[in-house]
C-alpha cells in the first residue's frame, strides 16, 4: 500500500514510517526542511516537499497515495500561546485530505478523540481546541473513506522524546529547585512507550474497521505526584506540591499539569491483536535517558 505520512521526521512519525516500511508498505513522509528531507530518506521513506500550510501539495499527495496517516501539528504557534490558531491550521489540513479522498474508500489515519458520553471526560475533549479537527475526520466517514482516530497518550515516552510531558517536567524542575505537581498529583495521564505506540498505527492500517477509535496508551493512567517524584529521585530535588495559586507562575507555558486524562486500552489490545512490548514509563524513566540530556 502507498502511505502518505505528515509529520514523518517527528518523535512519531520517525517511529511509525519504519513499522510501515518493515509492514511492506510504500512510505512517502511530508518534509518542509532539507533536514527533515534527510531524516525521512534515512528511514527509508520517500520524500514531499512541503507543509502544512499548502493544502494544494497535500491535496496532489493525499491523492497519489492508498492511505493517508496524519501525524504532523503546528507546534511552534502551540507552544507561542497561540493553541486555537494551530488547531485551525489542522483543521484546513484534514479538509483538504478530505476532498480528494472523499468517495474513494482510501484511509485516513489521524490523531484525535471522540465523544464517549461520559460527561466529565467529554468536556475535557470538547475544550481542546483540535476536538473539531477529530470530529471533521469522524464525520468523512460518511463521504466514503475509511477514517481511523488513534488517542495518543499524553505521555508518549522513550529516547525520542525531545519536546512532550515528560522534558517538560524535568526541566521545570531543573529551572525551579522542585519536582512539583498540582495539587494532591492524582490526576492521572496515560501513557506509552513510542514503540509501542507505532505499532499500533500499523496495526490500526492493516486491521481497523472504518469508523475505529483506537486508545495507545499501554499504562491506562499513571499519577503525576508519582511520576514527579520519580523526576525528582533522579535529578536530586524534591518533590512537592504547588498550592492552587502558584500552579499558574510555577508550570508556565505548561498548562497540562492538572490535565486528568485516562485511556481505556482493552478494547484496542483485543481488536488488533496489539501487544505491547516496551517499558512502562516509570521504568523508562528509570533508565536514565531522560536525565542525560
């Protein structure tokens, strides 16, 4: 099968390309620079020039392909402050996805939730901003193309992350003197090794029914005061919480610190036959790759 893949040199991306390309597939990755040009070929994938702020290029390379697997996000303008606007920069992306693929019975593989009914975890999804992104990829189903939605732990962990939860954590509580956490720390984030999380999006090509919301979180939900005393054991600091007023000052342009988000992983594991295979956060954490930096 053709895949196209956005976001194909990133922390995922740079994971799901090889498990497409050992699966027999034919990988093309997105790339907008000369470097990620030369990660993408060191993979073994093809090359696209371009970004997404050229929904005519994605559009032409959308159509050349089998499947599509959108994984690439505006970041950069995220982590300026500017959330909603890289959340409508996604949304113009996948509506340009779905004109050429609408009516062709093609894949598109994206990153997002669903409504679940449950309402506390509903309006948490309802308040991010890319939740109108997941809805608009749900609702081409009904225009002839095989849509997948995989949630994406929060925590995606190992060696490759360079920018998630976790760096962010550690070096807050480098630049503060403090392993904190908001509050009492049980919210919980669910997690999963990148390895593991790749897999699935292989998996998720060759086996999911359209229509599939698909969890990769291995660890259905870890608490942060855990996993920020686990930071604090390596980096020789304690680990504390952050009274309600301070949370703001102390984590900022971290505003994922109270986030309470757990995935349910049972229904996924049985209908892909997914496994994982790699270490749990704590012990990835343990292994001291994330304090080598």
């Amino acid at each position: 099968m053709r895949v196209f893949v956005t976001g194909a040199s990133g922390h995922i991306g740079s994971a799901v390309v090889p498990e497409l390309i050992k699966d027999g597939h034919e990988v093309t990755g997105l790339a907008r620079s000369d470097a990620s040009a030369e990660a993408v070929r060191a993979l073994g994938a093809e090359v696209y020039r371009g970004d997404l702020s050229d929904p005519d290029g994605l559009r032409d390379a959308a159509a050349a392909a089998d499947a599509v697997i959108h994984l690439a996000f505006d970041h950069a303008t995220m982590m300026a402050g500017d959330f909603p606007a890289a959340a409508a920069t996604d949304l113009a992306v996948v509506q340009a996805f779905g004109d050429v693929l609408a009516g062709t019975g093609k894949t598109l593989i994206g990153i997002g939730l669903t409504r679940t009914g449950d309402q506390r975890r509903d309006a948490t999804i309802a308040a991010n901003p890319r939740s109108a992104v997941s809805q608009a990829i749900t609702g081409l189903t009904d225009r002839g193309v095989r849509t997948i939605l995989v949630a994406v732990p929060p925590v995606t962990h190992s060696d490759q992350d360079k920018h998630g939860f976790i760096p962010n954590l550690i070096g807050i509580a480098r630049a503060t003197g403090v392993s904190g956490y908001a509050g009492d720390g049980t919210n919980r984030w669910a997690a999963g090794h990148t390895l593991d999380v790749a897999a699935l999006f292989r998996l998720a090509l060759d086996k999911a029914p359209a229509g599939s919301q698909l969890f990769a979180a291995t660890e259905e939900g870890i608490e942060v005061r855990e996993i920020a005393e686990v930071i604090g054991r390596h980096l020789g600091l304690p680990a504390a919480s952050v009274p309600a007023e301070e949370v703001a000052g102390h984590f900022k342009g971290f505003p994922f610190i109270t986030m309470d988000m757990s995935m349910p992983n049972a229904a996924t594991r049985e209908l892909l036959g997914w496994e994982p295979a790699h270490p749990g956060l704590i012990a990835d954490l343990d292994q001291g790759h994330y304090f080598d930096r």
